[in-house]
C-alpha cells in the first residue's frame, strides 16, 4: 500500500513537537514548539498548537519562492500582467510555465495546504474528543480549525482546478476531514466546496471578534474569506452579507488613506482584517513576497516592476500612485521602466491577507451582480474619493460598470494577493500580456485558459494508491 506522504510530514512535524512551558501557556506567542501531553488538557494548551499552526503559515516552508501563504499569493500575482518580475525566484511563474507535475509549484501548492490541513484536522479531532475543554472554548477552537482548513481547501480548490461555474463535477483535490496515512481518492470540485463553504460557515457562525492577535482568524476575517469563496461560486447576496460582516457595514469608518503610503510592513495597519507578524527572531528573511521583490530601496532582490498600461490608470492624486522611474530608464518599452514603494522590505515586515477596502469592492461587486448598479456606484465611488481628493465619480452602467469595479480592485491590490488572475479565472476572462510585459504575448492567458491551474504533483501520484497518472488527461 502507498502512504499519503504529504499526510505523514503534516503527521511528524505534529507528532514530534518539543516540550511547552508554563510561561508559554500564560502568554500563547507563535511556535512549532508544544507537548502533545497538554494540548488538549486546557484551552492554553489547544491554543499553544493554535499558534503553531498559523506559525507554521506564515514560516519558511521549502525554498524562496515555496514560503508559506505569501508565496501562493505572489505566485498568482505575476501570473497577470500588471506585475512584471525580472529573471529571479518566481520567474517560470510569470512566464505561465510552473505546472508541471515534477516541477515545484504544483508540489508546493499541494503539499503546504494539505501539510497546514493536517494540522487543522489535528486540533479540531483533539478539541472535540477533549473531556477537559468546555463546550464554549470548544466551540471557539473548533471554529478557529474549521476557518483555517476551509481556507486552505480554497487554495487547492483555486490551485488544481478551473473555475467553479461551469465545473463543478471537474476531479478535485481529496478531502481529509481527520488525520490520515492513507491517500483518499480524487473528489469532485463541487463536493470539495462544500466542504469550504461548510467550514467556513461554522467558523463565521461560532467565532466573535476575540482572537489572540491579528495573525489569527476570528469572525471578520472567516467571513472576508467566505465571501471570496461565493465570489467564486457566484453566490452574490451571499458574498455581500460576508463582506459587510467582514468589514462592519460602514466603508468610510475603515478607511484610511495615510496607511496606503506606509509601506504595508504592519499588521497594526489598521484596514488590514488579518495578516501575518514576522519577527526578527522567527524571519523568513528574504522568502518574504511581495517585500523581498517589490523594494528597490534596501538590499533585496528588486525584481518586481510595473506594467505600463497598469501605471496609466493612476491619476497623480491617487496615494495609490505609488511608482517612479526609480531607474531612470527613459524607454517606456523596457520593463525596468516603473518601480513602486508600496512596499517595505525589513526582515521583520509583516504580510497583510485580507483588507477592508478589499470588501467594500467585494461588496459592491455583489450589489452589481445583483442589479443594484446605484448602490455599486455609491460603494465604489466612497472608495475612490477616499483614495483621490480629485476623483470623479463615473456613470457607467451595465458591463462598464463591472469592469471598472474589477479595475478598480487591480488599483487597490496590486501585488498583494494575485486578485488580477483570481477576478479573470473565476470570470473566464484572459490575461493577455501587453504594454511592457517582458515575455510578450507568448506567456499570457487565454479565456479559461488550462494554465490557470496546475496538474497534480507526480509525488502524490507515487505515494496515493487511488490516484494514477490518468489524474492529469487534459490538465
């Protein structure tokens, strides 16, 4: 029989943390370090595996450009056209070239989140057997694993597959619901969001607002990524419930302009919903994307420019107007033309992942789709005066209307967390490559383009006894 490898690291890395001290108990700080003899006997003890979990997310994970969550974003992010990214780590990403079942993306993007589920399943299979844990604080570890395994569900979901609509009996990713030395068999798309949602959904329900820290997940912020998951299901009024919840309803009261030009290196940001902390002591170094690529003003990689056809969109008074001719290269055709310093790069720079402006957007999408074009003008025009004193607001209607909310989401979350490829795919849309784009035409993405996915790893196919070659007919 094969074992499920990718279960087993999860399993061993779970099995073999060191001991936890008291102090540890008393204040939960972020680890891979605790005693499987006191995790489930106390709420402390749940919690201290809480941390290392999200620890864990956030940690080095394989190579620089196979981190921990920041890198599925950053992979996603060069995939578009906006970014451009010089010949360093994630350059067969941007080149539409990372798919292969040998090469390193696919397995990456399968072993981390199964590794990140295993763990989730752990503390929620521990929780819900503990006869020390209280119902209340059972509800609330429950709820924390539930949040963190549908969403990286989410992410095999986006990562193997096409878009929902249209797919859903498509073979997907399996879906473990405890810990396991055996490889599942494939499951369907549909089934596998399902789950997603049914997970996220109990999280939402079950959390509050209270939470350790912002690198963890509490209401809001399950509820900001359930409504990027019916955004993708095309579950509109679904979406703009999640979002408002996300965001508290009032857009005005969360924004601020200042923080756009602070360098998004804070978790204490305050439009960031939830986010990662790095520390100096715990740094991915320069395994940090965006940071480590976007900076060209300390000692980093500087690999990441900016698309001309991008900059044009940027009025001079947008603070989201964030490029220069850092090089001085006086030729718009050369894709060292625009840099940006939307970014800081400091070992300790934390990772933002989900924000408010980001569902005020979703928001406004949702009240589009749902034939409420006045209220989606509303929505995005608060947002664009509070981005540029000299906005003006528009009067498109119908598909104008969505393209420029979809625009609209480009301008306000560039390099961030790939939304130009993740609003294309789950609209069918194409990425063509134009302006200045470094590999030309050749590299982009047609309409549902295969190559808004990626095959399943050849080591999974090795070690699964239900999964075979086959898996990969037509990927």
């Amino acid at each position: 029989m094969k074992l499920n490898k990718f279960y087993i690291l999860g399993l061993v890395g779970l099995l073999s943390l060191a001991s936890c001290s008291e102090e540890f108990l008393d204040e939960p700080k972020p680890t891979d370090s605790v005693s499987s003899e006191v995790v489930f006997t106390s709420l402390e003890g749940a919690e201290s595996l809480l941390s290392g979990i999200h620890r864990n997310m956030r940690a080095q994970f394989t190579a620089t450009d196979a981190a921990g969550v920041n890198s599925l974003y950053y992979a996603r992010t060069v995939k578009g056209n906006d970014i451009i990214q010089a010949p360093t780590w994630f350059l067969f990403d941007y080149a539409n070239d990372n798919r292969e079942p040998t090469y390193r993306r696919p397995t990456f993007s399968w072993q981390f989140p199964y590794y990140i589920i295993n763990q989730a399943n752990s503390l929620i299979n521990g929780v819900e057997a503990s006869e020390e844990i209280s119902a209340e604080d059972k509800l609330y570890l429950v709820g924390q694993g539930r949040a963190i395994r549908g969403y990286m569900y989410f992410q095999l979901a986006l990562e193997f597959n096409p878009t929902f609509v249209g797919n859903e009996t498509s073979a997907a990713p399996p879906v473990y619901l405890e810990t396991s030395l055996d490889g599942l068999p494939m499951t369907t798309l549909e089934t596998l969001y399902a789950q997603i949602i049914d997970d996220l959904t109990f999280a939402v329900n079950n959390l509050t607002a209270a939470r350790l820290g912002k690198s963890y997940l509490n209401q809001a912020a399950a509820a900001g990524i359930l409504s990027r998951v019916y955004l993708t299901t095309q579950n509109w009024s679904g979406a703009q419930a999640m979002a408002t919840l996300a965001y508290g309803g009032s857009p005005s009261a969360v924004l601020n302009a200042a923080s756009y030009g602070a360098g998004f290196a804070d978790l204490n940001n305050p439009e960031w919903i939830w986010g990662y902390a790095q520390y100096d002591d715990q740094s991915n170094y320069y395994w940090g994307a965006p940071h480590a690529h976007a900076d060209h003003f300390v000692l980093s990689y500087a690999a990441t420019f900016f698309n001309n056809d991008f900059v044009e969109l940027f009025s001079p008074s947008d603070v989201r107007n964030t490029f220069l001719d850092g090089y001085g290269v006086g030729d718009i055709t050369s894709y060292r033309k625009w840099i940006s310093t939307k970014f800081t790069f400091e070992f300790s720079s934390d990772f933002g992942v989900l924000r408010t402006a980001e569902m005020i957007l979703t928001h406004a999408e949702a009240l589009y789709q749902q034939g409420d074009e006045a209220g989606a003008h509303d929505l995005l025009f608060t947002l664009q005066s509070n981005r540029d004193s000299q906005a003006v607001k528009s009067s498109n209607t119908g598909g104008d209307l969505l393209d420029e909310i979809l625009v609209e989401r480009r301008k306000e979350l560039y390099a961030e967390i790939g939304v130009e490829w993740f609003d294309a795919k789950r609209y069918g849309r194409a990425i063509p490559r134009t302006g200045n784009s470094r590999v030309g035409g050749t590299a982009g993405l047609t309409a549902n383009d295969n190559r808004f996915f990626l095959k399943i790893p050849q080591s999974e196919i090795d070690a699964n006894d239900n999964i075979d070659e086959s898996v990969n007919s037509g990927r």
